[in-house]
C-alpha cells in the first residue's frame, strides 16, 4: 500500500517549485545590478521585501522536495538540507543582523544586495557541488556499488561528514565576507573599520550556519549509520564522545555569540562617539558665536575650532571645499541644498557633518567631524565591557563542561551497569547507582527491565526446547510418511526432502536441495510431453495460492535420475505467511500399480462385456426361435415355459448391461461428447418412447418448460437418455393409477435443474441419503414392485456427477416424490473415455 501511494507521488511540483525560486533568484539579480546603475531604487524596504519573496519561493521548494525526499537520491537529499541553510542564514538571518550593525550608505546598501545575491548563487553552489562529490565515493561504497575494505573506516568517515560540511562552511562563508568586504571596499569606499566589521559579521554567521548543518547532517545521517552499523555488525564499538561532541557545539555556539555581540556592542560604542562627536560640534559653536559678535574666516575658524585630530570647520565658499573630505556625493548634495543640517557620511570613513549660517555673514559654516578620531574617549568602557562579556563567556563555557562532565558521570556509571548486567551470574543488588535523580530511577526501570528479560530468556530456552522436540517429531513423521515429500519457497528452490521422495526420484539429497525444482524434475504428461513451467502444479500453486490436486488419472509422469519415469499422483499446497505465499509442500506418490489395476479393470470390463453378453444373447436368439416354431410346433405348456425363460434371459441381459455401465462409470473411463440441441425435444422424444407403459397403468405425463422455448444446452444424448428415462421409469412404476406425472425444465442460478415429479408411494425420510447407493430398495417399493435391481438411480447418480451437475429427491410417504438433477448452464463437461456407455 505504501508503495502504491509512492507511485501517485510525482517530482512535477518540486519541478515547479524549482523553476520558481531559480526564476525569483535571476529577477532579484537583475534587480540588484540595475539599481547599482541607478536605473532601478534601492532601501532597506526593498531589500527586506526582495529576500522575503526569495525566502518564501525557496521554503516552498523546500517543502514541496522534502514530502516527496523518498523520489530523489539521497545525495539530492543532502544538496536540498545544504541549500535550505544557505537560504535561510543568507537571505534572513545574516541580512537583518548586519543592517542592524554595521553603517551604510546608499551605493553601499546597492552593493551589499548585490553581494548578498551572488554570493549564495555561486559560493552557495560551489559548496553544495563540493559536499557532494566529497560523499559520492562514500555512497558509492554505502550503496554496495563498491565493496568497503574497511566498514568501521566507513562508518568513521561517514560519522565524521557532518564536521567537515561544518568545516568547510565556515572557510566558504568567511571567504565569500572577505570577497565581498573588499568590492565593497573597492567599488563602494566602505570605510576600514565596516570593513572588518563586515568580515566578522561573516566569520560569526558562518559559526552558527556550520552549527546548524553539523546538527542537522548528524540526525539525518542517523539512520544511515544505523544501517551500516547493523549491516556490518559494528555494535559495541565507541565511535565518539557524546560529552566532547556537546562541548564542541557549546564552544562553537558561544564563539560566534561572542563576535556578534562584539559586534552589537561596537554598534552602540559607534552611536555613543557620533553623540559625543555633535556635542562637540554643538559646544563649538556657542564658544563662536555667542560670546562675540564679530565673524570669523576659515583660517581662524580653523584655528579656535578643535573638532578632533582630523575634524575641522570652515566657511563653504564652493563645492571643491567639500572634496578634500572625500564626501558622498549624497552628502554634497545635501549640503548645498539645505541651509543647516546634520548628516553622517560612510565613504572612506565614518564622518558627521553638521552645517548652519552665521547669524552674522550669512554664510554656511560647515563642521566635519571623523568618528574614530572620538573611539579613545570610550577606550576604557571597551575594555570594561570586553573583560566583563570575555568572564562571562568563560564562565558559561567552563560552567557547560562541568556539567557535561556531571551529566555523563552517572551515564558512564549506567554503561558499566548494562555491560555487567549481561552476564546471568550477575546480582541485580549490585546493580545501583545513588544519584538521588532520574538515574537511579532509570536504574531502577533498567533492573526491572533484566529482571523481565531473563524470564523471558528462560520462557524462551524453555520454548525452544519444545520447539526442537516438536521439530524431531515432525521431521520423524516426514521420514516415516509413506509418499514422497518436497517443500519448496517461493523461488521454486527445494529447501525439504524426505527419504520416499528421493527413494522415487533415485537421487540423493544433495542432488536436490537449494536447486530448482524446475530443472531438477522433469514432468511429462501422458509420459511422453515436457510439462510447460506454467502448468506445473507448483507453478499454479505459488501464482495463484490455491491447493492443486493431480490424480492418477490426470496421466502425470515424473522422471527419476536414472531416467525412469513413472506415473504420479500429487497434492501441492501453498504455504502461507500473512496471507502472503512464501512456498509449497508437495506430496506426491509413485500410482504404477493403480494404473496397472486400472488397465486391468478396462480388460476385465471389456472381456466381461464380450464374455457375458455372448451367451445370454445365444439364449434370447434360440428362445425366440424355438417360440416362433422353427424347430417345431410347441405345446401351450412348452410355449408357457419357453416364454418364462426369454423373459428371464431379457432381464438378466439388461441387469449384465446395466452392471457393466455402472463399473465403466465408476472406473470414470466413460466418454462423455456434448453436443448443443433442445433438451425439450429431446425429453418429449423420451416422454413419447414410455407414453404406451404410462397410458397402460392410466397415468398422464405433462411437461412444462420455463423460459418456454426453452434455450439449447449442449449435452451428451446418450448419457442424458439413461439418467431420464430411469427417473421416469421409477415415476411410472412407482405412481398411483390413475395418476399424473409432472416434468418440469427450469433454468435458474448458472443451471438447468430438471424435475420428475409423480403422486407415487414416496420414500421413507430415512431413506432418502440411501436411495442413490447400489442395490438399494426402500421397504415399500419391495411391496409395491418386487421386480428390480436398485441400480438405475446409483447409475444416474454416476452419471450426473461425471458431467458437473448434481442430483437430489424430496418425497412425502403416499403422496409423491420429485426427483431432481441439473446440467451446467455452459453444458455438460466433455470427457474422455476408452469406451461409451452403451458399447
């Protein structure tokens, strides 16, 4: 059933889903390179809604893959988990943790979209094509394509993957922030200290991108280990140390919080200097203007005005007085378009303007301030805020180990516990732990848990000691049967053989068992024909699960080893297991004797024909001729006599014909040659052929036909005119006179059912399962007829079976029998035969 809802399953939609996000990828891109030419905007809005629209495409891919994961191959697998943490570390986490700390302007945001972009799309794909090949030759060898010399090395490698991805994916990322650092530093002028701001911001993301697939790549390959562990028998080998494992993740996780909330920290530093950097400017200007009314010129300005090492202030005459700071041309703008204004400027370095008229000249002062110059002011609450954040970090990592340490102590305690456990001379006392926690209560289910299992081991001893017993037995049996025996699964491999059957087959076991029973057994039919694999016995039997008998008459031959053949008769039947045919047992027996006896009885029946028939005809002959006076006139009370003993001569040669049909019926060797005709004209032929006996004891026939006409049905007339007519003979007998007999022809169920109904003596209801059986008479038709044999009804009862059909009575004492039988609606099954009926 699962593997039929897998089949409805189709890779169209991960297909779909695919040419989406590739699509979204290459407009986002496109997006990206026109807006660093200006054609197109660019701002923190965009941006988020640009990586929002590629997060949702590729989470969807995602999604749409996974629920079809069992489609693809398992390196895809792993390509798909690899992507998924590109996406989302890349286009979500990484984007907004970096505009949170680091300072921008607008050709540098265009720039950082654009490396933001293709960085994922090449970097991305290099890694993930990397990581594959790396695991092809690991698959290769998982897969059984090539052989592993050494498993535990496999199983080492494979355990040791997730690491290296996670490796290599802090060198692939740092490596893609320093490419991208450096156009920006190039093509954008990002300023030094963003620059390593940047570089950092990569190293710690890569920390926690390479956390996330080292766990991730780690449970999924789970499975995978597991199976290669049992595979290889690989248990009870130490591969790793759970407590080095959770304090590497822990020393990982704690490295790359410690550089972005050096980050975030040197964020809030940089607000506090560009603060304390206006304040100045702010101070500056009251000194100039409030305490003197006179104006200042830029030589003077420059010479009062102390705006850090690098900062200075002057009177904006043109625009070239704004080139020697290297200002954005934002920034120039800006300037030159309003009359007072702070701004902050991110080309080459991090710097605040702050421009205003003089109250007195009217002429626009402005005062350019650099940020570093005013990073020494906070040096000390750097330092302070370092070694308080650095105690802490070596607190929570020494603090992790400790209780790592703590946690696995009673851990190893329980693996020692569990190892001794095994051993049955082993007490459960000794079994303890006090830990006062759940490690003693687990101790505590584990002990119960042995205590369970080695009941259960003995139950089980106990068990298969029983098992083996019965086992012998069965096997006794097997050897002792008296036909031959053969089970085999079902691939048609012989896995069982006694000692009759290789007796019979002339072989021995080893020239049988783990071979094909198909070519080990040759099976003719008629002893001349190969049996085609398809109608083997045992073929039906494991194609369709149902039993097959062969009967000696079916004319089945096996040939032994020594070539010999011999007649067989079988029975092959399915061997099941949940409904499902996993072999078959085949029991066969040499029949030569049965179809000597049969060739014995077919001579005797046939000599008996000639031999007791000749004589009794030579009697009817001269009887008839001696009465019709060809040797002479007779007396009346010669001609009395005579008559007497013609009669007795036509009895006995209808009694003679009448045994010699039932012994071919019972032999089964009567021919059966159905041929399509009208049953209703062929019963009222009958009816006529008896209509004078019947009109002599005053009994009227009636026949009656539903559907009317009534359809042909092939049959076999011969056969069909003895089984009527000793019914309606019986009817006739055994009816009052006057009285009326009914025939009925009906066709109902898949049969035509025929019916004799008369209003005679009826049987005894103790009678009725004895009536069909050989010389059997009721007491009352001794009475009413003491003529007859009690074989016609036994006859018929041959007869009927032989064709398919069945034959039955219902009787009431004085008031009648029905006496019934019916032929398949297809018609009667044809038959072969040595000889007819009536030959």
């Amino acid at each position: 059933m699962a593997e039929s809802k897998l089949k409805k399953i189709t890779k169209t939609p991960v297909y779909l889903a695919f040419a989406g996000s590739l699509l979204g990828i290459s407009a986002v891109a496109v997006y990206g390179a026109l807006s660093i030419r200006g054609q197109l905007p660019m701002n923190q809005p965009v941006f988020f809604s640009l990586l929002g629209t590629l997060v949702l495409l590729n989470l969807f891919l995602f999604f749409s893959f996974w629920r079809r994961k069992e489609l693809f191959a398992f390196s895809n697998q792993i390509a798909m988990i690899l992507w998924l943490g590109i996406v989302i570390w890349y286009w979500l986490f990484a984007p907004t943790y970096y505009l949170l700390n680091v300072n921008l302007n607008v050709l540098q945001l265009k720039w950082v979209v654009f490396s933001f972009f293709w960085e994922v799309v090449v970097v991305g794909v290099i890694f993930i094509a990397i990581s594959i090949l790396l695991f092809r030759p690991l698959w290769l060898r998982i897969a059984g394509k090539v052989k592993p010399n050494n498993p535990l090395k496999l199983y080492n490698e494979i355990l040791r993957y997730p690491f290296w991805t996670a490796v290599r994916t802090v060198i692939f990322v740092s490596s893609a922030y320093i490419i991208g650092s450096l156009v920006l530093k190039y093509f954008a002028l990002m300023p030094s200290i963003e620059l390593w701001k940047n570089i950092a911001n990569g190293i710690g993301t890569s920390i926690f991108l390479a956390v996330f697939y080292y766990i991730f790549l780690d449970l999924f390959f789970s499975k995978l280990r597991a199976e290669i562990e049992e595979k290889y028998d690989l248990k009870g080998t130490t591969k790793r140390r759970f407590g080095v494992r959770q304090i590497g993740i822990y020393l990982a996780m704690a490295s790359g919080c410690s550089i972005l909330m050096a980050l975030l920290i040197f964020g809030a530093f940089q607000i506090f200097a560009r603060e304390r950097a206006l304040n100045v400017i702010q101070a500056e200007k009251t000194h100039l203007f409030s305490q003197t009314s006179r104006s200042y010129s830029s030589e003077e300005m420059a010479e009062h005005v102390k705006l850090g090492e690098r900062g200075a202030a002057f009177i904006l005459k043109e625009q070239a007085d704004l080139d020697q700071f290297y200002l954005s041309s934002e920034t120039k703008q800006f300037i030159l378009e309003k009359q007072e204004g702070a701004v902050d400027d991110f080309n080459h370095d991090l710097k605040t303007i702050v421009f205003f008229e003089n109250p007195l000249t009217q002429e626009k002062i402005v005062s350019v301030v650099f940020l570093s110059d005013f990073y020494n002011i906070g040096a000390q609450m750097i330092k302070l805020l370092a070694a308080t954040w650095s105690f802490v970090l070596i607190t929570v990592v020494g603090i992790s180990i400790f209780l790592s340490s703590l946690a696995m102590k009673p851990l190893h305690s329980l693996i020692q516990i569990i190892k001794r456990a095994r051993e049955e001379n082993v007490s459960l006392e000794e079994l303890h732990i006090n830990t006062a926690d759940e490690f003693e209560e687990l101790i505590h289910s584990f002990i119960y848990f042995i205590k369970e299992s080695r009941q259960a081991r003995k139950s089980l001893e106990a068990a298969k000691v029983e098992l083996e017993k019965e086992r012998d037995r069965l096997l006794t049996i097997i050897s002792s049967m008296g036909e031959g025996l053969l089970v085999v699964d079902k691939e048609f491999i012989i896995q069982l053989i006694n000692p009759v059957a290789l007796q019979l087959l002339s072989a021995t076991k080893e020239e049988l068992v783990g071979f094909d029973i198909r070519e080990k057994i040759t099976m003719l039919k008629d002893g001349k024909h190969p049996v085609s694999a398809a109608n083997r016995p045992v073929e039906k039997v494991l194609s369709s699960g149902q039993e097959v008998v062969v009967r000696f008459e079916d004319s089945f031959f096996y040939r032994n080893f020594r070539g010999e053949i011999f007649p067989v008769a079988s029975s092959v039947t399915p061997l099941k297991e949940d409904d499902e045919v996993v072999g078959a047992v085949i029991i066969f027996h040499d029949v030569t004797v049965e179809k000597e006896f049969e060739v014995a009885s077919s001579n005797f029946i046939t000599t008996s024909s000639h031999q007791l028939r000749t004589p009794l005809t030579s009697m009817r002959w001269f009887s008839e001729m001696l009465l019709l006076g060809d040797a002479g006139k007779l007396t009346k009370k010669q001609a009395h006599f005579l008559e007497r003993v013609y009669q007795g001569t036509e009895r006995m040669i209808k009694l003679v014909g009448l045994l010699l049909q039932i012994a071919r019926s019972e032999a089964g060797k009567v021919r059966i040659e159905p041929v399509s005709m009208d049953i209703q004209v062929v019963v009222e032929n009958l009816v006529h052929a008896l209509a004078s006996k019947a009109k002599e004891r005053h009994q009227t026939i009636e026949i009656k036909a539903t559907p009317s006409p009534f359809p042909k049905v092939a049959i076999d007339q011969e056969i069909f005119t003895v089984v009527f007519q000793n019914i309606l003979d019986n009817a006739i007998v055994y009816s009052a006179r006057p009285g009326r007999i009914q025939i009925f022809l009906n066709k109902k169920n898949g049969v035509v059912e025929v019916s004799v109904k008369d209003e005679g003596i009826g049987i005894p209801g103790k009678s009725w399962e004895h009536v069909f059986e050989k010389f059997f008479r009721a007491d009352n038709a001794l009475v009413h007829s003491p003529d007859g044999w009690g074989l016609g009804l036994a006859l018929s009862k041959y007869l009927v079976e032989s064709w398919g059909g069945k034959i039955w009575c219902v009787s009431e004492i004085e008031k009648g029998s029905t006496f019934f039988f019916t032929i398949p609606e297809t018609g009667m099954k044809a038959k072969e035969g040595w000889a007819r009926l009536n030959e």
